[in-house]
C-alpha cells in the first residue's frame, strides 16, 4: 500500500510503500476512502506538538471500510463503513477514564500523532474507538466530522446556555459547529482574518447574523466565544467582545502564546478555558446532532499523493471548508 510518512518535524511527507498493517486483538483493518486534514495535523508536521511517533502515519478523521477484524473484535464486521477519530484508545482505569473524562486520560493515544492514522491506503484503529457513520454523508462529505465537527460539537457544549455566540477562525471547525448553533436557535458572530471577505461572505451563507475581520467588535456583545483559530492575541480580543460572566472557549490543541492583557477584560466573571481531545460519547452524540441540523460539510479534495500541498492550504488559506485527501484520486505528483 501507498502511505504518506513524517520522517521528523518540519520535514515533508515522503511516499511509502509497504505492507497494510494487520489487526490485532480489538483492531479492525480499514481501506481508506477519505481522510480529513486537520490542522492538528499541520501542528504535528510542524513540530508544535511533542513526542509524535516516528515515524509516522498522519491522519486522524478517516472514512473507509472495514477489510479485515482482529480475533477479539465484534462490533464490526467486514464491509461496514466506519469513522476513526482522533482519540485511539484510553486505558479506563485512570481516575480520568472512571469519572467519564477519558478525553483527559493519562496513557491516552492518539490517531496520527501517537499511533499511525489515516494518510495511506490502509490503516488499524481499535474498533472500540471506531464509529458507525450516517449514510446520508458520502465518504468526503464524512470525514469533517471526524474531528472538526467533533471538536466543534465540544466546544459548544463547554460554551453552556450562551445564545450570542463567536466564532473566531472560520475554518473546518467553524463552518460545521456554526450550523449546529444555528439549529439550536443561537445568534452567530463569525471573525474571519482582517479583509477575508471570502469567508465572511461564506459564514453569512451558512446563517451568520454577522461577519467580519478578527480585529473588529461585534455589533453587540457575546455570550461566549470559541476560538478555533491557534492566535494567542485572539483571547483578549474575543475577552473584550463578550459580556458578563461570558466564556471564551480555546478549542484548538496548540495555539501561540497569549498575550498580557488586564484585569479588567476578565473582570464581572468572565471565564477563559480549554478544549482538550473528545470522548467517544461526545463522538456518537454529534454525529446524532448532525442528522438532526441537516449539517452540510464543505470540502476541498486532494489525492493521496498532493498530502503536503493540501496541508500548506490549511495551513495558509485560503481554503473554504475542509481539506480532505483521497486515495482514489490520481494525483499532481
């Protein structure tokens, strides 16, 4: 099989050729259809996040079938269609795992960054971390919602009652949380990069009430906002756009560092927080979620091959949507 490799940080990926891995216990073997390119993924490759695996098989919102099933594994069987996120497995044991946080385990891996995800041909995932999809999504079309959907639905859920809702960074992320926002009858403030007006004119197509650049104030003030953009400077801005006792919800899993800012702007009980990974519940309550809210995914494909050209796109824009590599396409390169 063909598969995409990161030899170390900062280096491009290199084409492979080798065998398909072959399931063992709870794992199922999964011909990839479609695979999302996250911006986690440009975080690993970048090197800003640490102690990847290496080498490694980037990849972590992957979309295929079920070729072939571990000894010990009975959920699936050949020829499902299935999803593998970004969480690989948990050890259920830690005081994390048995109070239903297992997206904060300590011995957690993690699917192309910890353990080979899904830039390839084939990939294994541990089918207990592995979820049944919709039908009315094609495999592109799925993949999305693997992780930015999923993140997004977690960032929502940490944003409480808010009904005036941010969004900064209008990427995969946004673009699918959004509509789940607007399902819920909440009002939506998109924040683009200064003079993008592509894609404020994309978030007012998916039903913002308001669009404009990261550097500008909303026309009233928020209830919470979530940053999915990785720009420190961001959370005092969105901090002086949200109104007492609002919440600005960090979303992505690095970001640059934050600036000082005073007192003032988290002053009459605003609050700053985090979003770390996702657990298989949030997983399986999104994807209801996105039946539900009709979500719509926008995407932009690539071929297996073009893996580094699609990574650039995410990680410089401009890119409407998500980034998604295809292994049956034929490629630039």
């Amino acid at each position: 099989m063909r598969a995409m490799v990161l030899r170390g940080p900062k280096q491009s990926l290199e084409l492979v050729e080798q065998e398909p891995p072959e399931p063992t216990e709870s794992q199922v073997q999964i011909r990839v259809a479609a695979c999302g390119v996250c911006r986690t993924d440009v975080h690993v490759v970048d090197g800003e996040l640490p102690s990847p695996r290496l080498p490694l098989v980037p990849g972590h919102e992957i979309v295929g079938t079920v070729t072939k099933v571990g000894p010990a594994a009975h959920r699936h069987r050949t020829g499902d269609r299935v999803g593998v996120p970004w969480l690989g497995w948990t050890c259920g044991e830690c005081a994390y795992c048995r109070s239903g946080r297992e997206n904060l385990c300590d011995r957690a891996l993690f699917t192309g960054y910890t353990i080979d995800g899904g830039y390839a041909d084939y990939s294994v995932a541990d089918e207990r971390y592995v979820f049944a999809l919709p039908p009315s999504y094609s495999e592109v079309e799925a993949a999305p919602l693997l992780c930015a959907g999923m993140i997004g639905y977690r960032a929502l859920r940490l944003a409480g009652e808010a009904r005036r809702i941010g969004f900064y960074g209008f990427g995969a992320a946004a673009h699918i949380a959004v509509q789940v926002a607007r399902h819920r009858g909440c009002r939506v403030f998109a924040f683009t990069r200064p003079g993008d007006r592509a894609g404020q004119e994309f978030a007012l197509r998916l039903g913002a009430d308001w669009a404009g650049g990261s550097d500008e104030r909303p026309p009233e003030p928020l209830d919470a906002a979530l940053i999915f953009a990785p720009v420190g400077a961001l959370v005092p801005a969105a901090l002086a756009a949200t109104d007492k006792a609002g919440v600005v919800v960090c979303a992505g899993i690095h970001m640059s560092d934050i600036p000082a800012f005073p007192y003032e702007r988290l002053w009459q009980e605003r609050g700053v927080r985090s979003v770390a990974n996702l657990t298989r519940q949030d997983g399986e309550e999104f994807l209801a979620v996105a039946q539900e809210a009709s979500v719509r995914t926008f995407t932009t494909s690539f071929a297996l091959t073009d893996a580094n050209e699609a990574l650039r796109r995410v990680r410089v824009g401009p890119l409407e949507g998500a980034a998604v590599l295809v292994p049956g396409l034929a490629g630039a390169t």
